[in-house]
C-alpha cells in the first residue's frame, strides 16, 4: 500500500507544481488531471485497504474519470474559442478578453 501512495503523491504534488508554475491553459489542465489520477489512485487503493471485498473505491474511481472526461472536453472547447479569439492561450493574455 505505501508503494501506490508514494506514487499518488509524487502525482498529485507534480500536478500542483505544474498547475502553479506553467504559463498555458493547456499546461495547466494537463496538470490538473494528473492530480485528479492520484486522486483515482488513493480511492482505489484505501478500497482494497479498508474494504477489500468491496468496489465503492473502484465506483468513485470511474467517476471520477468519467468528470474528469466531461471536464477535458468542456476546456478544450473553452481553449479553442479563446484561441479563436485572442490568438493565444496564454493565461496572462487571456486577461485582455475583459476590455
């Protein structure tokens, strides 16, 4: 169990890094998911921990996947129309939509 909880973690605070230090959206939500997969692999793993006979962990999982895909599309869409419009994804310039 502490091998896949070392990984979870090493996962979601890369996530984190990225998510603060990169400049595009597109960066950023590639860094947000790479949180929400540690997230997949905590449930799956305090399941097997503390219910091993159960699949509430592995439900939640899939959840959390499926969201996770509705999210991605939702903000790629969203890129894509801010590219449209401004001609870049940076998130210092998306700043210039407001005037």
């Amino acid at each position: 169990m502490e091998h896949f909880l070392i990984v979870s973690g090493i996962m979601f605070f890369a996530g984190v890094y990225g998510f603060i230090v990169r400049k595009t959206m597109l960066a950023m939500l590639i860094s947000l998911e790479l949180m929400l997969n540690a997230v997949v692999i905590n449930f799956c793993v305090f399941n097997r921990y503390l219910f091993p006979d159960g699949m509430e962990g592995m439900f939640f999982a899939l959840f959390a996947i499926a969201i996770a895909a509705a999210e991605t599309a939702i903000a790629i869409a969203i890129f894509i129309n801010i590219h449209r419009l401004i001609h870049t994804i940076d998130v210092e310039n998306v700043s210039e939509m407001k005037n």
